[in-house]
C-alpha cells in the first residue's frame, strides 16, 4: 500500500502565482541580466509576429519542420541580437527598476536610523 502525501497544509496557504521576493533587484549585475533577458522576450515577439504576416507564401519549401528551425533561428537571434546590438528596451527597464530600488532603499534608510519609531 503507497502512502498518500498530505495535501491539505500545501493547500491551506493560498498563492497568488506571482513572487513577493525582489531581494534580488538589490544587484546591479541581476538587474542587467533581468534587462537583457526581458529585450531577447520582446525582440523574440516581435520577430514572431513579423514572420506571421507572411507577406509571401512559399508553399513549395514550406514545412512544419521548416516553421519550427525557423522559430528555433529566431529566438538565437532575438538573444543574440539582446546580447550584441540591444534596442534600448532592457536598459531602459534596468534603469528603471534601479531608480525605484534607489527609492526604497533611501526610504528604508530613514526608518533604520530612527530605530524604527514612529513619530506622530
């Protein structure tokens, strides 16, 4: 006879799907790699939709097998492209999460110091 784990404690703490941990926004070197990462995502998606439009069908040569080393080209390429040639979009995101890091911490600055008193 298998044991059934017991489910109920899992279940019992309900999840949003989405992480409360930024601890690791506090790097600079994460924030870039964040950046580059999110710029491959969108250059990826935009490669995608281009090859959607189909302006010319090619029926002959055509395959699955073709869509999917296509699809494969194209996402080395977006990561290439992220890596080598950026479109701005990842440092843009980078500075951006940087600044708003640069808030909080400046921000937590004051309460440490005060010892964590609440003034009226």
């Amino acid at each position: 006879m298998t044991d059934i784990p017991n489910l109920s404690a899992a279940a019992a703490t309900p999840t949003s799907g989405i992480g409360v941990d930024t601890s690791r926004l506090t790097s600079r070197a994460n924030l870039e790699k964040a950046g580059k990462q999110f710029e491959a995502v969108f250059s990826g998606m935009m490669l995608k939709s281009m090859r959607q439009a189909k302006l010319a069908e090619d029926d002959l040569f055509g395959s699955k097998a073709l869509d999917t080393f296509r699809e494969m080209q194209d996402q080395k390429l977006s990561q290439s492209m992220a890596e080598h040639a950026p479109l701005g979009i990842g440092k843009a995101m980078t500075d951006f999460l940087a600044k708003g890091q640069a808030a909080l911490q400046a921000a937590a600055a004051p309460a440490a110091t005060d010892g964590g008193a609440a003034t009226p």
